[in-house]
C-alpha cells in the first residue's frame, strides 16, 4: 500500500497544482466536517446550525458570516459525497479549462449572488399571501452547489459544438424545472446562479464567441421544448407537487387533455426533427394559438380587477408556465424557421409539373446520370417533371430566383430546359440552372440561354489506377502511416451501423460546422443526415480502439438500367488533432475498394465556387464569384480544397451555370449565396460582404 501511495503522490501534486482552489475548497470542506462532527451526525439537528446555515432568519438576524460558512457544510452525511464530488468535477473542471482566477471568481460570486438574489427576492414576496414564499422563506440551506453549476454554466462557453449548446441548454432546463416542480431554496439559488453564469460566460471567458446553432440544432431546440411541455403534462399527475407556482398536480378529467396533448407533440416531435414544412407551420399554429390563450385570460383578469370582480383560474401559475413555454417555442419556430425547409409530399404534387421524391429516384435510377445527380434527390429540393413524365429537374427557390440543381435527369434533358423556363417565368421566378455538364450546357445555348462556368469536376478513372510514381507520393505515405499507427478503413452503409458510431460521425461533422464563423452550408454541399441514405456509401477511419479519426460519404452514380457505374465525394470530414493524413487515407481507401467492386469512375466533386478559368459569357458573373468564392474562402476553404484534390491526379470537367440574360445576375448572386449558405442571418451575410479578400487558406475537411 505505501508503495501504492508513494508513487500515485507526484500525479495528486501535480493535480493539486492544478487545480488548487478546488483542491483546497474540498480540503476544507473535509476538515469542518470532522472538526463539527457533521460527518456522522446531520448537521441541520445540532444547536449551532443556525449559527453556520444561511437563510431569511439568520440574515435578519445578523449573522452575515453564514454566507461564508454555509457552504462549506452539507445538511446530512450522506449529502457529503455529492457535495465535495459534484465541487471537485465541476468546479475542478472548469480551473482546468480556463484557469483559477476566472474559476474562483466564478464559484465565490456565483454561490454568493445566487444567495443573496433568492433571500431578497423572499423577503419582497412573502407576507402577501403566496404560501410557497411563506413556507420557503423560513428555511435555512446550506452547500456550494449554486457556485459550482454557475462554475459549469461559464466552462460550458468554452465547449465546441455541439456539446456548447447541449450543455447549456441541460443546465437551464435543470434549472428551471427544479424551480418549478421542486420549488426548495436551493432549487432558488441555483436558478439565478446559472441564469447569471450562462448570460455573462462569453464575455468573461475572453476570446470564445460562441456559433449560430446549425439547422439540426434548431430542430432538437423545438423538440426540446414541446418534449419538456409534454413531460410536465405527465408529471403533473405522477409527481404532484406544492411549489411556487401552486399544485402542479392535475384532476382527474385533465387526462383528455394530456392525450391529446402527447399525440399532438409526437406527430410534432417527428415532423420537426425531420425538418417538414408542414410540421413546422402547425407547430407555429399550436404555439401562436395557446400565447393568444394567455393574452385572452391576461385581459380578462385585468378587467376583472378593473371592476372589482373575479376570474377564476385552475392551476394560475402552472397556466402562466405553459403560456410562457408556448412563447418561447413560438420565438424558437420563427427565430430559426428556415431550418424546416423540407416541403411536404402533398405540397410537392399540389403544384403543377411538381413530383415527389420518390418518382424522382426511380427516374434517375431508369434513365442513369452524371457525377452530381444523388444530389437531385435530397429532401431540400423540389422537383420539377415534364409533361410526359419522363424527365425531371431538381430545384430550389431562393429570392425569387428558381436554382436548378446540375443536369435534367430523364430521356429529353433538352426539353426539360423549356418546360423547366416556361413554368418558373409564368409563377414570377427567375430560371437557372446550376453545375450542369457541357452537354447540357451546349444544349441550352442553342435554345438562347447563356453560361458561364462556375466550377469544375475532378474524376478519378478506376480500372487502371495504381499509386505509382513519385506523383503519388503523399498517397501512399498516407496510406503507409495509417497501417503503422493502426488506422484501418471501413466501407459501410452508416444508417446500418451502431449508434455509437453514427454519433461519433455527428460529433465530427457538427464540430467541423461550429468551427466557422457562419452556418453550415447546404444545396451541393451534404451532411450527416445525406449521409444516412441507404444507398450512400461511407467510408470510416477507426483506430485500435475503435475511434472514428475521420470520414467521407459517397454518392452513387447511375447508368441507364440502375446500374451503379462510380461514386461521388460528399461529406469529408476528420477529427481535430487525430491521424493527419487521415483524408488522403479515406479517399485512396476508397478508390481501391471501389474499383475492385468493378467501378469505373470516382468523383471528387466539384468544389464551389473553385475554378481553374473564368471562361463564359460574361465577366459580371465570373466577378461576382470571385468575390463571393474569396469571401468564403477563409471561412470553407473552396479553393484550397480544389487544390487539394489535385494530388489524386485527376481529370477535369467543367461544370456551367445556365441563365436567360445578364440582367438576371445580380438576383441570381444573391440566390446562390442563399442556396448555399440558407440559415445565415442578415447581419452574417453583412459581415461576409464587408470581409477582407483573403490572400491564401487552408483545406476544409
């Protein structure tokens, strides 16, 4: 044992070192507690407790010392355990990240506010008739647990995506839901706490500036507040209760009304995790509905009081709560409403010449297309379908301007083109088509449109690929440092894998996305959830231990009759301060393996707004994306990554944006800054307009 202890003890210094106001507040507690018996006895049945607790009484009496003392103490033995321990790993964290000064200002102030806050606030309510104030008012606490969740509260600024806004949104909901359902002094304490330390976080820890949530962050939002509105209606019952908001128990004929209102929520729930449309207009419905409730029953109580009568209302406080939820789910929906973007089925049909998605897969899968068709398929899109049924073009719509997505897939492309025009110019929109093939693009310059290339398309021809050559250099090195360091490569369909690897593959991906200083990017431009298509090939870069190092999604590429004849890059992505090569790795993994399975061709993809020349009809455009590819440049790295990819020797393919005349252009800059960048605020776009060009940048993967 004294071997044991001898060697552990430079490890405990150097955390001691550390870590020493935590060290040393656990220290302390631990002492008081054998000096006071405290340890073996509860503290709250000895004399003296009122001398050391904190309290109404006790600060009425003068004793100011207990706001110091309090919470160093626990009320009972076994509340000793969890108090030292959640100091020790909240606190205990939060030195580590970002040091003892910012940690022991955080805690001492965070503990003394959130006691003095919720004391005063007792003493302005009580007497007045709320028997909650009355009975807590008379209360004695004592603990440290308020400064070490605000302790949390402000570390958690420091946190990448997602797990910042995860963590800081757990703590408020905890918060609040104690507050309400529980309702103790404590419970008080640790409201104003964590409110004070989540609103001053990002400014006291220098440096860190929190991202705008990305689209699924959005959606998990409203979900979180309709899955807590349901799970308060359940409690109620279950777990009745007297807190400051009165009974959250419910009667008896409240159990329709809790149907109801968990059916509703799991037909919401499912529609905004997915990001519909529809469910994001009923949910905006159901919440503006039950504000205008509450608006109905404020005025009526005014006016109630105004004459001297009455309105009775069941459960006023747990009513006020609900209205008070609704509008925040209300703000939430309409704050980040183009995160539901996917239009409904029936929406789809509702329109003429529009289809669904899946007529618009069983066309591609029929008639074959180019490297960038899968992208036509995605819930994003809408589709648009010829008069005979046979041919179908993907699109968007963005400030007016209807956005086709690469080339018409079906057996007449060309009159796709007209038809695709005619119906955007009758609905008042703005026709384009973009990244489409030279094909296509000649087609339609024989039917008046005009083009201009916009980016080029990088493909790997695969029977005859070898890694030979001095060419090939980093390739193979990549390939010869993951077999010496235990990187091993997986081929798989990711919807098919556990879970825990589907979320390490998020994590990666939503950590890639929080890093820049805008929203993550759609139109060409996929994600985890694309990825999660059954038909999407993933490749994997794991460790020994079964660590995702890194990630790539591939698109199937049809010919006519279904066949899949290549693969398109989509999703690249890999782990901060993991295997560096691991991209290289992944892409040379999976060109192997694709061309033993008998694939022709590999597409690296064309990266936007990346082009080798400017050729085209026009030189506005080829400014405008200049400018806009520049001003990206530093934040997604377009052009490095196009550089990137040169090292896999590929051969080129220009891709062409097709338009009517010159006078659309400007509108449609603005639309394609849209398209790709759908969830940036007005005030981000501002910024990225008034950017500094960059003069180099870095791969984005």
């Amino acid at each position: 044992m004294s071997e044991t202890v001898r060697r552990s003890a430079p490890g405990v210094l150097r955390l001691v070192r550390r870590v020493p106001f935590t060290s040393a507040v656990v220290l302390v507690m631990i002492v008081l507690g054998f000096a006071s018996g405290s340890l073996w006895h509860a503290a709250e049945d000895q004399t003296w407790y009122p001398w050391i607790a904190y309290g109404v009484p006790t600060l009425e009496a003068g004793r100011w010392w207990t706001l110091l003392s309090g919470p160093l103490f626990a009320v009972v033995p076994p509340f000793y355990l969890a108090m030292t321990g959640s100091f020790a790993l909240l606190v205990g964290w939060a030195e580590w990240r970002v040091g003892t000064k910012v940690t022991a200002v955080t805690a001492v102030a965070g503990q003394l506010l959130g006691i003095l806050a919720a004391l005063g606030f007792l003493i302005l309510v009580r007497g007045h008739g709320w028997a909650w104030a009355d009975r807590t008012a008379t209360l004695l606490d004592v603990g440290f647990s308020a400064g070490s969740l605000a302790a949390a509260a402000v570390v958690s600024t420091t946190l990448r995506p997602p797990w910042r806004l995860r963590l800081r949104l757990a703590l408020a909901l905890y918060v609040l839901a104690s507050a309400v359902y529980l309702g103790s002094l404590a419970d008080l304490e640790h409201l104003v706490a964590v409110g004070l330390a989540l609103a001053v976080g990002p400014r006291l820890v220098r440096g860190v500036r929190p991202g705008p949530p990305s689209r699924r962050e959005w959606r998990l939002l409203a979900v979180f507040v309709i899955t807590l509105q349901a799970a308060g209606s359940v409690l109620g019952i279950l777990l009745p209760n007297e807190g400051p908001l009165g009974s959250t128990g419910q009667p008896d004929s409240g159990w329709l009304d809790v149907v109801i209102t968990l059916v509703t929520a799991a037909l919401l729930v499912n529609g905004l995790r997915k990001g519909h449309r529809v469910a994001w207009r009923v949910a905006v419905g159901w919440a503006a509905l039950n504000v205008f409730a509450g608006l109905v029953v404020l005025v009526l109580v005014v006016i109630g009081l105004a004459v001297g009568g009455e309105v009775d209302i069941d459960q006023p406080g747990i009513f006020a709560a609900d209205r008070l939820a609704y509008v925040v789910l209300l703000l939430v929906l309409l704050i980040g409403r183009r995160a539901w973007r996917v239009p409904s089925r029936r929406g789809r049909r509702a329109a003429g010449g529009a289809t669904d998605r899946e007529t618009a897969v069983g066309l591609l899968e029929a008639a074959g297309g180019g490297s960038l068709s899968w992208m036509a398929t995605w819930p994003d899109n809408e589709w648009f379908l010829t008069s005979d049924g046979g041919t179908f073009v993907a699109w968007q719509r963005h400030a007016g301007v209807a956005i086709g997505l690469g080339d018409p897939v079906g057996a007449d492309p060309e009159g796709a083109l007209a038809e695709f025009r005619h119906r955007s110019e009758t609905t008042g929109l703005v026709a384009c088509l973009f990244s489409v093939s030279d094909d296509v693009a000649h087609a339609a310059r024989r039917h008046g449109w005009r083009t201009a290339q916009v980016a080029e398309d990088t493909l790997i021809d695969l029977p005859d690929l070898e890694f030979r050559g001095k060419a090939w250099q980093d390739v193979r090195s990549a390939l010869n440092k993951a077999g010496k360091q235990g990187i091993t490569f997986r081929l798989v369909t990711l919807a098919d894998e556990r879970y825990s690897t589907v979320s390490q593959v998020r994590e990666i991906s939503e950590q890639w996305v929080g890093e820049k200083g805008l929203p993550e990017m759609g139109f060409t431009l996929g994600g985890v959830d694309e990825a999660l298509d059954g038909r999407v090939r993933v490749g994997l870069a794991e460790d020994a231990q079964g660590v995702v190092q890194g990630v790539t999604s591939w698109l199937p590429v049809h010919a006519r009759g279904g066949r899949v004849t290549g693969w398109t890059l989509d999703v690249m992505r890999r782990r901060d301060g993991g295997f560096r090569p691991v991209v290289e790795f992944l892409i040379a993994s999976a060109c192997l393996a694709f061309r033993d399975e008998g694939a022709e061709v590999v597409s690296l993809s064309g990266a936007p707004l990346a082009r080798a020349d400017g050729e085209g009809d026009t030189a506005v455009l080829d400014r405008l994306l200049d400018t806009l590819g520049a001003r990206l440049e530093p934040l997604y790295g377009f052009r490095s990554l196009h550089a990137f990819k040169a090292k896999f020797q590929p051969r080129y393919s220009p891709l062409h944006l097709v338009f009517r005349d010159e006078a659309d252009l400007p509108r449609i800059g603005i639309a394609l800054t849209r398209a790709y960048l759908p969830d940036a605020s007005a005030r981000e776009l501002v910024r990225l307009s008034s950017a500094k060009t960059p003069r180099g940048g870095r791969v984005s993967s």
